[in-house]
C-alpha cells in the first residue's frame, strides 16, 4: 500500500481478509514474532492473531471462523490468557519511535519459566549426569517411542536424550562462568555430587545452630490486630496484590509471635514493599515500642519520612527524621524525643546508627535496600537487630541475603504480582547515538513527561550538560547529584518534581527513593560502569503509573565491554517483566560469584554442580539436621505409554521455547484441574487441540500417581 491509514477498526461478526490482516499489520511496522509481549508486536497461529497495538494498554486476540471474525479479547502479556470479551477495537498505525526501538528490543524477554530461557549451547545440569551443553528439542523415535527429547552433549561427544516426562532434572548451570563438562563414562559427577553432601551437611549443622541461638531470644509478642490499625488498612488508597496480602499475613503473624522476626520481603521496586513496612510500623508504635527505618540514600529516607509521616500522624504516630536533609538544631531535638520515647517512628541514612542515638524502647528495625549499605554499617545493623523484630526491603537483595533466604535460615516473603495497569519498561540498550537519545527525550517531552538522565560522573556533568543542550535546545536541563549541599540538592528536587525542568542530569543519587509520577523515560549513559542491581533499580524509577515507560541505556562501543558487563547488558535485556528483581538478583550471583556468600570452599562445591542443585542438597541437608521428614531427591518421573506421541506438534506450537515451557508446565500437573487448566490455555492461546495433544494430556491424567479426579 502506498498510503497506510492511522488506524484500522475491528468489529466481531464483520469479515476481513485473515491475508490481508497479517499484510497490513507488517506494513504498518509491526513485528511478527512468535509470541506477543511488547507493544508493536504481532503472531499468527492458525486461525488466531494476537496483537499488541501501540494505542492500547493490553493485547488482543482475534479468531477466526474463515474470513469471520467469531471472537476478539483482551489478553494477558504476561500468563498469554484471554480476559475481557470484546465487541470492537482499534489498532494504531506503528510510529517513529517505536520502530527504532525495535532494532534493540530482546527476543527472548518475558518467558515464564527458567528452563524456557535455554538456547542451544547454553550449560545445564542434569540431576542424574552433571553438567553438559544443551543442544535444543529434537524429535526422534528414541527406545520405541516417538517424541520431542532435549539433547544434551557431555565431554567425548557423548549425548542423552531427556524425554519431556524426565524434564524437570534438568536446570540451566548457574555458577562458573565456563564450567568442566561432565562425562558419561565415568563417576566423576557421583564423585562431586558426594562431595556436596557432606560440605551442606556441615553448614546445614551451622544453619541449625544460628536457628536454635534465634529461638532462644525471647522478642515481644505484639497484640493481635486492633480496629485503628484496620483503619490504617483501609487508608491505603489502592488495591493490595493478593502477594502484598500474603507479606502483610506473613509480617502480622511473625510480630505476634514470641520470638524475633528475621523477614525479608523481596518485591520489585514499586510493587508495594513500603506499605508492608507502614502496617509493621504503625503495629509496633501502637503498642509503645519504637521503629527505626534505615535507608541507603537522603533522597529515599526523606520520600519514606513524607510517606509514613502522611499515612500514620492521623493515628497519633509521631514520625521524624535523621539525615544530611535536617538541620543541626532539628536533629538535637529529634534525639531528645527519641531518648524520651516521644518520638515513635525515626527513619533516616547510616546516621541513625551513630552514637548519640539512643532508642527508649526499640521494638522494630526495618532496613530498605541492605545491598547499598557498607560493610561497617552492616555491621552495626547486625548489632542493632540481635533482639528486635528485623523486617528487609528490596528489589534485588544481596546474594547473601536471598542466599540465607533460600535455604532457610531467614524467612522470605515475595512479591511477584504487579500492582493493577501496571506495565514493564520497555528496555533498549545500544551503543551510544546521538540521535535515539535526542529521538527517546522528543519523544517523551511530545506528550508532556520528563525525562531522568543518569551519567554517574560529576566531573564530566557539566559537558554533558552543555552537549544535551545542543541535542535538545529547547528543553528545560537541572543537575543533580551527591555533592550538592543539602539545601540545593532538596531545591532541586522540589523544583523538578513541581515540573520547572524537563530533563533531571544526575548521578546514581535517583537509583532510591525518587517516586515521580510524570517521568516515564530514563536514560542511562555509560551503562557499562553499573551494577546490575544498580541498572535494575534505575530502571524502577519509571513505570510507576499506568502510562507506559522507556529505559534507554548506552555504553560506548561494545568491543570496550568486559565479559561481565555483556553479561550484565545481556540480563536486563532478558529480564525486563515486572516482578524480575529477583531473577536479576539470581543473576548477579552468577556474574559475581558466591565467594563472599559462602566462603571459597563451598563456592568451589556451588561451581562444581550449579547453584540451583546447590540449594537443592543444602535444603535436604537443612532438613536432615532439623529432624524434618526429607523430601526426595529426584523429581517424581512420569512414564507415558510407548504408544503415546510425546510432544506438541510444531505446526501447533511453532517455537521450541514456548514448547519447552509448555513441556515443563505439564510435568508440574498435580491435579485434574491444573491438567484441565493448561488445556484450555492451550485452546485460548493456539487454537483447538489436535488429537496428538489429547492423547499426551489423557496419559498424563491416567499415569499421575497423586492425581485429584474429584
């Protein structure tokens, strides 16, 4: 077409031209991919097409009765599920903007499943065979029975067949960088797994004991809940999560206990975490004790200080302050009221670990982002919190900390579900260019945002400056980072958030604690000098409304990156889905290493058979200890039939990772109703289910030892 129009309207009961359709989506700048998650995307599966225009918050589906359209639905981007009927709808023609993105944008964003994330040559580990090289799916006729298998290539050109009924032995390696491939032909993966057994079984007898030393200290039993703090509740004025639900639960039931809370609550930034700590809060102060929460920056400690303080002082909880922010004469009187017991709430940076403050009556530390603190403050947190109820806030938290939450030793409390109309960030990451950097600012000053530019070297600000200038002259440019003086660091801030600037340049100083509704595109230059927790909470200070957010990152040119940085580039490429801050804090500890979270020696063990079969035997070891009924170790196998074909076919499914995730999903069944359930997902998502499908679900449901046919 010579001349496409700006929108195309969709009417159920009207026909089109099913060809003519995937044609004018492609000319309209669409991408046809195999599955939809990102705006501009579209696929094509037998006689449904999903697409996810660029006007609309959510997909939608259309299927196809021949040339009728018999149905169109919103779906969900991130379970691929249909949602709300509907009766019609537009779909925008593709823009500028949006094609450029598509240059950078990762494929395999946004898959559901662990094992769906291998590609060909990526390392893996099989519980029964060690570690070797995945080789993808193959379909073959393999000891009488036809099916998909994965391939996986040992040392020696050996290989194994894994049939889809034994997938769950299988795990991506996560560990060393270039692990020793295992052989098949001797007992060297017997040898290291043994190895692993009795190394976790003398850290499980130190785990054990640092839980005996906790359940000895008496803490404070905090009285059941009372009408005000259920008014508190209902002050919020959004929608819990049902996961924010589970961490209140979770956080309620462990103060009311009689010994104290160790709790991490690891949620996305922006999913909700500050509230949980609000209703600890406000639960402790109500029954006379004190809370100190400690923050890594300024800038965060006086957002939670705003917060707290507007959501608790209609209760009679006084809130106060001790940082950088509060004047000399303010903080003498804030010591004074805390020494006295006046002051209920205290929340501020390392300050509040100093000397001269002294609690009354401490009965609640909550510490945000533990990860940005140092050694000697950790130190002094490690102190601070040896009788009180301890509650952890983060996105990423440090290996260590989701370390000792993996395998017991803390409690763990996660938040996966986005708050509602809540959308990922559409992440790009390039080597520097002028023009898509002046491209994403216009872009975003187009409908009237701002825009955060983080280049984390205050020497070379003021070039930048100048140089951002020229790209965009028009626009309105603050600077912001660590060595201003209070006063002007807070007058800038102020005035950015009041919209007297378009673009805020500054340090990493926004990584915490800047919640501004009208920025919606961060810019991050040099992204290669960042860590990956850090680029992770960067990229949380856009997307915090229902408009939908840009993160831009740049490094100079990719011949000058090290190995880790591609690495790291390469992750928050992959983990863009909202509620990923804890896949990237897997991810940190596979680039760098758990030398310091498990000492050199159990590292060495962690490297030799991979982090996921790690915690694996450290939790059946951990088990063992406590006098705990052990689970077993291999994962139950299902048996299908020889005559049933085991797979989905390819013209059914076209892309071998979405089969792979399927394939996991379906060996997880436990009940009737979940085998009932991934049926008619596959139904809504690729159409009727050929007979090929029916026979392998009808053998998972007869062959299932636990299943629930009632």
């Amino acid at each position: 077409m010579s001349k496409q129009a700006p929108f195309r309207e969709f009417r159920v009961s009207e026909r089109y031209r099913f060809t003519e359709i995937v044609s004018w989506l492609a000319d309209s700048q669409y991408e046809r991919v195999e599955m939809v998650l990102e705006p501009s995307d579209f696929a094509v599966r037998g006689s449904i097409i999903d697409i996810f225009p660029v006007n609309h918050a959510q997909p939608v589906r259309l299927e196809f009765f021949g040339d009728e359209l018999e149905r169109l639905a919103g779906f969900d981007v991130h379970t691929q599920l249909s949602l709300t009927s509907l009766e019609r709808t537009q779909v925008q023609l593709n823009s500028k903007i949006w094609r450029m993105a598509r240059e950078l944008r990762s494929n395999d964003a946004g898959d559901a499943h662990l094992i769906a994330s291998l590609a060909e040559g990526d390392f893996v580990v099989h519980y029964l065979h060690g570690i070797g090289v995945y080789n993808g799916l193959k379909h073959e006729t393999f000891l009488g029975r036809e099916g998909e298998y994965l391939e996986i290539k040992y040392k020696g050109n050996d290989r194994i067949l894994v049939p889809i009924d034994q997938i769950k032995y299988v795990k991506p390696y996560r560990g060393a960088p270039n692990p020793t491939l295992n052989s098949l032909s001797d007992d060297g993966w017997k040898k290291a797994t043994d190895k692993v057994k009795k190394a976790t079984a003398e850290l499980a007898e130190e785990i054990f004991i640092l839980y005996k030393i906790r359940s000895q200290i008496q803490g404070t039993a905090f009285p059941a809940e009372s009408d005000t703090l259920r008014r508190v509740s209902d002050d919020f004025p959004y929608t819990e999560t049902p996961d924010q639900l589970t961490a209140i639960a979770d956080v309620k039931k462990d103060l009311e206990s009689a010994w104290p809370m160790d709790r991490l609550v690891c949620g996305d930034v922006g999913f909700g975490k500050t509230e949980i700590a609000i209703r600890a809060a406000y639960k402790v102060a109500h029954a006379g004790r004190q809370v100190v929460i400690i923050a890594p920056t300024t800038l965060l400690a006086d957002q939670h200080f705003h917060v707290f303080r507007e959501r608790l002082s209609a209760y009679g909880v006084n809130v106060g302050m001790l940082s950088r922010l509060v004047d000399p004469k303010r903080q003498k009187q804030i010591l004074s009221l805390l020494a006295t017991g006046k002051l209920d709430v205290l929340i501020g940076t390392h300050r509040v670990l100093s000397a001269d403050v002294k609690f009354k009556d401490l009965g609640l530390l909550v510490v945000d982002e533990e990860q940005r603190f140092g050694v000697g403050h950790k130190e002094k947190i490690k102190q601070l919190k040896s009788h009180v109820d301890t509650l952890t806030l983060s996105a990423t938290p440090i290996p260590r900390t989701l370390y000792m939450a993996l395998t017991g030793a803390r409690d763990l409390s996660q938040i996966k579900s986005p708050p509602q109309g809540r959308k990922p960030v559409i992440t790009q990451v390039s080597a520097h260019s002028d023009e898509k950097i002046r491209a994403a600012i216009e872009s975003e000053l187009a409908r009237d945002g701002q825009v955060f530019y983080v280049f984390n070297n205050i020497n070379r600000m003021p070039a930048k400056l100048a140089k951002l200038q020229k790209l965009v002259p028009n626009a309105r440019i603050m600077m912001a980072h660590g060595r201003m003086d209070a006063e002007h660091l807070e007058l800038v801030m102020d005035q950015f958030f009041n919209r007297e600037a378009d673009i805020l340049l500054c340090t990493t100083i926004v990584e915490n604690g800047i919640d501004i509704a009208n920025v919606n595109t961060i810019i991050i230059d040099e992204v290669q000098n960042l860590g990956l927790s850090q680029i992770h909470q960067l990229r949380g200070r856009v997307g915090r409304s229902d408009r939908q957010a840009y993160a831009w990152m740049f490094f100079p040119s990719e011949a000058l990156l090290s190995a880790d940085a591609k690495d790291r580039i390469l992750a928050i490429k992959t983990y863009t889905a909202l509620g990923a801050g804890y896949d990237i804090a897997l991810k940190d500890l596979e680039i760098r290493g758990a030398g310091t979270l498990l000492g050199k020696k159990q590292h060495g063990y962690m490297s030799s058979v991979g982090f996921d079969l790690y915690c694996k035997i450290l939790d059946e070891s951990v088990q063992v200890v406590r006098g705990e009924k052990q689970a077993k170790t291999a994962e139950f196998e299902l048996k299908f039939p020889r005559s049933v074909k085991a797979m989905l076919p390819n013209e059914y499914v076209g892309n071998a990772k979405q089969r792979l995730a399927l394939y996991y999903r379906l060996t997880d069944c436990k009940t009737l109703q979940e085998v009932q359930a991934l049926k008619a997902e596959l139904m809504d998502r690729f159409g009727p289910v050929p007979p090929s499908v029916i026979s392998l679900l009808d053998a998972l449901i007869k062959q299932f030892p636990n299943i629930d046919a009632t």
